[in-house]
C-alpha cells in the first residue's frame, strides 16, 4: 500500500508518497546511521536532482543502498 507521509526537514514541512516497504526500510536505514528518518530524508533531499521529486529520490537511494549492501555498484546493477 502507497501512503502520504508529512514529515519536517530543515524547518519546512514536506509530505512524501512511498510504498510500506519503502517507508520500512527507509527508517530501519536511518536508525542504522543513528539518524531520525526526517533527519535523513533531509540528507537524501540536499543530495537529490532537483528534477527529481523527493519520494522518488528515497527509492533510489534505499535502492542504491540495497545494491551497495550486496556488493553490487551502480555500473553493475545498469540495466
């Protein structure tokens, strides 16, 4: 299921649209940095496209992530 979540990143609230196991995995990656998840939204979002919209952005990035856990890099993982 796709829920809207309202979260407050550097002052400012945002809301973003993510998928259960996106938003799951997203605060279990921000309690491994010993991070809020609002917190390392606002990491992801001060490195993101800003042609890119922030819930895409996460999926990305927890993708990268995943990928980078499992000794895979971005070249390997091109499709």
């Amino acid at each position: 299921m796709t829920i809207k979540r309202s979260l407050a990143i550097r002052g400012h609230r945002t809301s973003i649209t993510l998928e259960d196991a996106f938003w799951l995995r997203l605060t279990m990656v921000a309690e491994e940095a010993g991070r809020s998840t609002a917190d390392y939204v606002a990491l992801i979002d001060e490195t993101r496209d800003p042609e890119t919209n922030l819930s895409s952005a996460i999926r990305v990035h927890l993708l990268e992530d995943a990928l980078a856990r499992i000794g895979n890099t971005k070249k390997d993982a091109a499709l």
